[in-house]
C-alpha cells in the first residue's frame, strides 16, 4: 500500500509539472504574439487563464503626484471590465509599485478599502510583480487574485508566470509612451509662429520634459568663443539676448559636434561653469544646431536640477526641436544677409569679374548689363541694353537666337546646365564665353540671370592639350611594349593595347583596379603594395629609372617573364607612375635555344675532337698492330717448323693480347666513325634473339634476363639498315654494362619496339630529333642509377666509374659510334636507385619487308694448311718501316717478288715505267701528299688491268662505286688479317689457295 501511495504522489508531481509547464508555454506564446490595440487585454485574459485565477489587471500611475493608479486592462471572473481609477494608499498594491514581487497566499481581502469591488468580490489571495521602464523608473503594476491561493500556493510559478507577462506589458507602455511624445513635441514645433518661435520652442520643450531650464542659443561667428541666448525659459520665464563664454560649459561639447547628456553631478564636471552654481542645476543635455551645409550654428539644451533619466527619450526631443531650430536660426541668418545683400547687390553687381545680363522673365529682353559685360561685348551700357540675344551671337549653327531661347526655357525651367556659347563683339571678332543662366526674383518680379565668363584662350588651350593628348594616346596605343600608367596608390589609370594583347585584359576591364591584383603574381602582391606605400613625393623608388626583369601575371593565370621599367610622369593630380613593360618569353626562349644550341654545339665539338683524336690514335696504333700481329704470325710458323712447343704457347699468348688490342682499336674506330660496317636491310628482331641466347651463357644464374626482344612474333617486322656484326657490339656492350649495374643480381629487359612520338633530344650528341618513325632496342636494368654528375661524361672514351682493370670505358663511346654511324641516336633515363634504360633509336627502313634478310655475315672461308705457294710481281706501298717491311717479309715468304715504296709519289713514278714488272699493287690508303685511293687512279690510268689492293683501318668509309672507279679489287682493314690477305693474292694473281 506504502508503494502504492508513493507511486501515486509521484504521478501527481508529474502532472503537476506538465500543467506548470504548458501554462508557461500558453504565456510566452501569448507574449510573443500579441499586439496590437487589444495588446493588454489579450495578456490579462491569457494570464488568467493560464494561472486559473478570476481577477488579473494592469494599472499605472495616472497623475504626477504617484498616488492614484489607472487600469490599463482589467479581467473579472471570465469578463473585461471598463478602466477605473483608485487610490494608491490602503491596498495591497502600495507595497509593491516601485518595489518588488509580492505574493499573498490569503488575507487580502482585509487589505482593501471598505467598499472596494476586488474585496467585495471575495478576493483573498494576491500575487503582483511591479512594471519599470527600461530605465528603473516605476510605472505600475501587474496583479493576479482569486479566492483561493494562486497556482496552488507555488509563489515561484506565480512569479514566473507574472514576470513574463509584466516584461512585455512594461515595454509596451514604455514604447506607448515614447511614441505619444514624440508626436506631443512634432506638433509642438509645427504650431510654433515664426514670429515668437523661439520662445515658443523652449517652453515646450521644458513642459515636455519637465525640466526647469531650456534654451537656444546661437553661434555668433564674429564672436568665435561665445553663444548668444535667442531665447532661455527658466523657471518659467523666458530670457533673451543674453551672452556667454563657451569656455568651461558642456554647450562647449555640444555645439559642432553631437549629442552630449551629463545626467548628474553637472558642477563637479564643469566647475567653471558659473550659470550652473547660479541656478542651482545637477544635469545637462545638448543637441547642435547645424546647417544644411553642415555649419555649425548653435545648441538647444536643458539643464535641471533633478538628474536626467530616460536620456533615450531626452535626445529624440533633442533633436526634433534642434530641426526647427535650426531651420529657424538659418532663415534667420538669410533674413540679415538679404538686408546687407541688397545694399551691396549694386556693388557686387558692377564689380563682378563675369559679364552679368539681366533678362526679362516673359520676354527675354536685355534689361540690365554690368560695367563688364559693356567691357567685353565693347558696347556702352545704353547700347548693349538696347540689343538682342541675336545681335551679341555669332549665328553660326548652333549659336542662334533659336537655340538661344532653348537655353533660356530650360533655365525657367530649373534645367540648364552650364553650356559654352560663341559671341560676336561689337568690332565683329568672335569669342567664345561659358554661360549660366539662373531664374531669379528682383522686388517680387522674377527674371533670368545670365553669367558669361570669356573662355577662348582657355579653350584654345584644351584644343591644343587635345591635340597634343590625342598624338601622346597614337603613340601610346602604336607602341610594342606594354604601356600601364598608375597613381600614387597603385591603381591603373593607364593601359594600352599591347598590354591588352599581352595580359588579355580589356582596358576598360582594369582601369581603377590595383596593379597589384592584376599582373602582380599573388606571392609578391603584398612587396608591391608597400613599394607603392613607401614611394616619395620625389617619385624614387626601388624601380624607378631601372631596368629590371621579373614575371608578371596574365588574366589566364600564366606567369610570364617581363622588362620592366618605371618612370615618373608630374600630373595636376599628382605623379603619375609609367610602367613600361616588355614580354621576354620570345627572347627567353631564343635565349634557351641559343644556349642549349651552344651546349649541343660544344657537345657535338667535343665528340668530334675526340673521335679525331681517338682515330688518329687508332691508325697509329693499327700500324703497329700490323707488324705486331704479321711478326707474331711469322714467329709462330717458325715455331711451328721448329716444333718447339713452349715458343709456340709463348707466340699463342702474345699473338691472343695483340688481338685483343685489335678489338680495342676496332672499338676506338668505331666511336670515331671510321668504320661503318657493311649496312644492309634486316629484321632486327632475329638478330637480337640470337644475339641475346649467345648473351645469356655470360650472365651468372642471379640476373635475369627478360623483355618482350625474346618472343618470336613481334607483329609486324622492324627492318633497319644496319651492319649486323656491329649491332650485336652494341648490344653486347650495353648488356654488359647492365650487368655490371646490377652489382651480381638483378633483372635485365630488352625490348623492341617501333617508335614515333614528339620531338626528343639526344643523349650523347644533344641533337634535337624527330619524332620518327624508329625501331627501339632498349636495354634496362634495376641497379642503382646514374648519378646526374656523370651523364654529361658517359660516352666519353676511356671514361670508366669501374674499378681499375674492370673496364677500358669504351663500351658506350662503341655504342655511339655505331649508333651514330648508322644515322641513329640514343636516348639515357636513369635515376637513382631505380635503375637505367639505354634505348638505341635507329631510323625505321622504308624498304618493304621481304627485303628484310636476317642472316648474318658469310662465313670466312679457312685456308688449307699445307697451299701452294703464291707467284708473281708485288708493288707494295706503305709509308710506315715497320708495316712496310713486315709486308715485305711476309709476301716474300709465300713465294712472292717484293717491290716496295715508302712514297706514293715514288711508286707512280716507278710504275709510270714500262720495264717494271709488277702483277699486283698493295697500297696504304692513309699516306702523305696521296692518298691510297688517289694512288689506285693513278695506277689505273698508267696499268688498267693491274689489280689493286687497299689496305685502311677506317674500311667502312669508302663508297663501292668510287673503289671500282679506281681499279681497286679488294678493301682490306688493319690490322691485317693474314689468312684473307692471302686468299686475296691467290684469287687476284690467280693461284689457288685451297
């Protein structure tokens, strides 16, 4: 049951709750929507029904004295009563109008006066919260009553339900009031008589506020530092034409300034202040009195002796009055200028430095002229009065009497703007005037006045500062730089139209406009402003006079690079700042070709001085190899017919590092281009799967190797004119170098591909190069990259980032030889720790693909051992001793007779003689004062049918056809091969040699 019973309390606790809450809610929905005429009646009936109570009312003071109280809205027992008066004194409400919230759960009812209709009602229970202005000041208050305790004795609820209500109701009569005397003190001041309207200002402006002192005093500005007094109402007198200081008065706050209120303590603020201690006043407000044109004229005040409340209310008031004070206090200055204005109007007239013509309002006749407009129109005043608008016009269309009464019109009108108009003088030279025409009013009769001032050398002027601005704007406009005038803040004042052209804006589009943010790129718009900031009256600045170069910004959003330089140009207004600025991107860019054509140029020149060099050296050395190798040759047949097996090891040994020097020297040739192999048409791609099956047995089992060069169907076959031997060099150079980039394991790709893309730039020559078509063989490897130091310097021969022994370092310089031999370029993309891809580009073959022919060169043909020896007459011609006397030896050896020549010049001669026996010639081709080939010729055209052979180490460098044309049978390279040198003699002396 305990249970039970609790469970109910609570239940009705709840409820209890809900129903404050929604009576709270239904309130401040009332509050916040209630307006209107009805406003108070809406509140007290929401309330009531709210709080369940059969009384609520609002009532506040309705006499000076606070001691009776008026309804403003009344709610008995579900009815709206009519508003009724009572006295404050003998009921409940005393205790709380001005005071605080006030709660009575019963015994109100005793509280009342005999009689009074709430306690004849039976009203016993009270709860009222008092109403205040939003300055504190009391208004009245709000009641809420019933016969038994209000919201069932909860005060709190009480409270919050009436403080709710009472703040809306406070701030409603607040405004009511606010309202009723502001339309009190606009009526006021639109019945005061003009002629006692000052008087009349300040006595209700006093009433109105309920202050004991209003003025309004004017601005004398003859007497700087005082105010005269136009009319002073205090204590209900009004004072007039009284003078003071400013100085040490809070009207010195006030007057040219604003609203000042110094609602207490007004002597202790100004102590100088002796008007203040005469009339005993604590508080002080002002309004200034100013003219239409913002001149100061004077102040309105109050002062009291009660501090000032309600300053809100206090400055509106204020302020209305000053309106019409101030209206009052100018027609009053205009009233006193209008009497010394017609005194002077003659002098002032006649005096005038504008000629001046008085016209008839209806007419248009000339009535009156001053002393000069007789000067200028050189007519006396009897005369000039006499004539017409058309006698003193030029009557050049459209300076006519017709347009002429146009003008007049429009100025009757209130419409003419200042025009220039031509006159004829009275000698009949013409000039030009600028002309004002006004309506006015002369002793109540109105009239037009015109005003012409003489403007022909003025005009002239703008005539020739027209011409001249229109020749400075053509040579502006026709200028190729950029041409961006602006001011001394940074705005464009100033943009021609290359600037146009180059930034993409239209100029209408900028002018006004910072620089700044314009063509300024935004990371140095804030360093711009505050050169702009810093820039001298002198006009010097960082840029000023200099030429400098930096990017500007485009309406794209494209940096550019720029010329800039500033200068100053001195202007009415100020300096104006002239940037002229030149687009540098073509020049740039030539500089960056012209650059980049000197490092290919040099590039280029360093590969050919080299190549000369490492040829010369290569011939040289071929020479030497030649006797070498002949000479280890003969030893070695010696110790073959000597059988002794040591010597023969010893020769094999020496024989095997000479021909190792051999392939060197082939190396060397090829970086040089000296020999270019035999180039024919082939498909690539068998060639390099075979070549890279031979490879595969010199790569350790921890690389490997891969790429699309080993499938057998590559689409479409790539045909290229190469020579196949040298080809597989290249490749073979560049898997080994790929090898030895992988530091023992890795992943080598060989691809094959055809190529054709954009434009590309060499990597060893620095050619720029087409786009194709090519055939690709790239080679890549995953090692560790090429360090971007030693790009510049891999294909340089003997150049070598191996260990010493590894590498003779002219792996690459062969590539590039072959390569560039073969009209072919190469391309390099490395970067660190990821590796390196060679790419061989070589020009894709035009010739159809059945003419590709992948086979490799012929085999040679081996000699017998045991052949017949050669017979016959040899002319040998070799400039080198030891070449030549090898080649003595050695055909001396196989059976033949030797005539040897160390001069070409020597040998024509010898075979320009008939007696000289000679079966076959064998020349040098790299000889002073002849060459080889030239030899050939000679010999053809002393012997045709003598046989030539032309031994070089540059074999590849010679064009067939021109080797036939010299009767040159066979070409031979150095170092001699001596098996085929003779298999050669046999075949051409026509001995067999197998």
């Amino acid at each position: 049951m305990h249970a039970l019973a609790a469970t109910s309390t609570d239940d009705d606790r709840l409820a209890g709750l809900t129903a404050q809450l929604q009576s709270l809610r239904r309130v401040a929905l009332a509050v916040a929507q209630a307006s209107g005429p009805g406003l108070f009646d809406a509140l007290v009936r929401e309330l009531a029904e709210a709080l369940e109570v059969p009384t609520v009312f609002i009532a506040v003071y309705s006499d000076n004295a606070c001691s009776l109280m008026r309804t403003l809205a009344v709610r008995l027992d579900g009815r709206t009563l009519q508003n009724f008066d009572y006295g404050l004194a003998g009921t409940p409400c005393a205790r709380v109008v001005g005071g605080e919230f006030r709660y009575m759960g019963e015994g109100v009812a005793a509280q009342f006066p005999p009689g009074s209709l709430f306690a004849a009602k039976g009203m016993d229970a009270y709860a009222a919260f008092p109403l205040r202005d939003s300055g504190g000041e009391a208004l009245g208050l709000l009641v809420a009553m019933d016969r038994q305790p209000i919201a069932g004795g909860d005060a709190e609820h009480a409270e919050a339900m009436l403080k709710i209500v009472a703040g809306r109701v406070a701030a409603e009569i607040e405004r009511g009031r606010t309202d009723e005397a502001l339309r009190s003190a606009a009526l006021a001041v639109s019945n005061a008589g003009t002629g006692s309207v000052f008087d009349e200002l300040v006595r209700l402006l006093a009433t109105i506020l309920h202050v004991e002192v209003a003025f309004i005093a004017r601005h004398e500005c003859c007497e700087a530092k005082q105010l005269r007094m136009l009319a002073m109402h205090l204590d209900g007198e009004v004072i007039r034409d009284v003078c003071y200081d400013l100085a040490g008065t809070p009207c010195e706050t006030v007057l040219g300034h604003q609203f000042r209120a110094y609602p207490s303590e007004l002597q202790a603020l100004f102590p100088d202040d002796d008007d203040a201690k005469v009339q005993g006043t604590v508080s002080y407000a002002g309004y200034p009195l100013t003219a239409t044109d913002g001149t100061p004229l004077g102040v309105v005040s109050v002062a009291s002796r009660r501090p000032l409340t309600q300053l809100d209310r206090v400055e509106s008031m204020l302020k209305i009055f000053a309106m019409r004070a101030a209206a009052e206090v100018e027609r009053l200055a205009a009233s006193e200028a209008l009497q010394h204005s017609e005194a002077s109007y003659r002098t002032i007239f006649e005096t005038a430095e504008d000629a001046i013509f008085v016209h008839d309002w209806d007419s248009d006749r000339i009535i009156d002229v001053n002393s000069k407009a007789c000067e200028t129109f050189g007519y006396p005043h009897d005369e000039l009065v006499r004539l017409s608008v058309a006698d003193v016009s030029s009557n050049v269309p459209p300076y006519t009497a017709v347009e002429a009464a146009r003008w007049i019109e429009l100025a009757k009108q209130g419409q003419c703007p200042p025009f220039e108009w031509q006159r004829r003088n009275k000698d009949g030279s013409l000039h030009w005037d600028e002309v004002r025409l006004k309506p006015a009013t002369f002793n109540g009769r109105r009239h037009i006045l015109a005003f012409t001032r003489d403007i022909t050398e003025r005009r002239e002027r703008e005539r020739a500062l027209q011409r001249s601005e229109a020749r400075l704007r053509a040579t502006v406009e026709a200028a190729f730089d950029c041409v961006i005038g602006m001011d001394g803040e940074g705005r464009i004042v100033e943009f021609n139209a290359a600037a146009e052209r180059v930034f993409g804006y239209r100029r209408e589009e900028v002018l006004g406009r910072e620089v700044a943010e314009v063509i300024v790129p935004e990371r140095r718009r804030e360093a711009h402003r505050r050169w702009v900031r810093e820039l001298p009256l002198g006009g010097n600045g960082p840029m000023v006079g200099r030429l400098v170069e930096t990017t500007a910004l485009t309406a794209s959003g494209e940096e550019i690079p720029v010329e800039l330089a500033v200068s100053v140009a001195e202007a009415p207004g100020g300096n104006i700042f002239v940037g002229h600025v030149r687009d540098i991107s073509a020049r740039r860019e030539a500089e960056a070709a012209r650059l980049a054509l000197e490092a290919q140029l040099r590039q280029a020149q360093k590969m050919e001085a080299i190549g000369q060099l490492t040829g010369g050296i290569a011939h040289d050395f071929n020479n030497i190899l030649t006797s070498v190798i002949g000479y280890l040759v003969l030893g070695e047949e010696r110790a073959q017919a000597l059988d002794d097996p040591m010597l023969q090891r010893q020769l094999g040994q020496a024989h095997l590092a000479a021909q190792r020097a051999r392939d060197l020297i082939a190396q060397m040739l090829a970086f040089a281009r000296r020999q270019r192999g035999e180039a024919r048409v082939l498909d690539v791609g068998p060639l390099v799967r075979q070549t890279l099956r031979l490879l595969r047995a010199t790569l350790p089992s921890s690389v490997t190797l891969g790429g699309n060069a080993n499938v057998d169907d590559l689409g479409a076959p790539l045909c290229v004119a190469v020579d196949p031997v040298q080809l597989e060099q290249v490749l073979f150079n560049l898997c080994i170098n790929a090898r030895d980039a992988l530091d023992g394991a890795g992943r080598i790709s060989v691809h094959l591909n055809a190529h054709a893309q954009q434009r590309w730039q060499c990597a060893s020559c620095r050619a720029p190069v087409d786009g194709g078509p090519w055939v690709e063989l790239s080679v890549a490897d995953s090692g560790s990259g090429i360090a971007p130091e030693l790009l510049e310097r891999i294909f340089d021969p003997f150049f070598s980032t191996k260990a010493p022994g590894s590498g003779s370092g002219m792996g690459l310089a062969m590539v590039h030889g072959i390569v560039h031999g073969h009209g072919g370029h190469l391309r390099v993309q490395t970067a660190r720790g990821h590796g390196s891809v060679f790419s061989v580009m070589l020009p894709r073959a035009a010739t159809p693909v059945p003419a590709c022919n992948a086979a490799g060169p012929a085999p040679r043909r081996a000699i017998a051992a045991d052949v017949p020896a050669l017979r016959g007459n040899v002319l040998v011609v070799e400039d080198d001793p030891m070449v030549g006397d090898f080649l003595v030896e050695r055909l001396a050896s196989w059976g033949l007779r030797v005539q040897l020549q160390r001069e070409p010049q020597t040998a024509a001669a010898w075979l320009a003689e008939p007696a000289h026996e000679a079966d076959l010639l064998i020349t040098d081709q790299t000889m002073p004062h002849m060459t080889g080939l030239q030899l050939a010729a000679r010999a053809r055209a002393l012997r045709p049918s003598l046989p030539v052979v032309l031994i070089s180490g540059n074999a590849g460098a010679f064009d067939p056809q021109e080797l036939e044309q010299c009767g040159v049978r066979t070409l031979l390279r150095k170092p001699i091969d001596a098996e085929r040198l003779r298999a050669t003699l046999g075949e051409l002396l026509g001995v067999a040699t197998a």
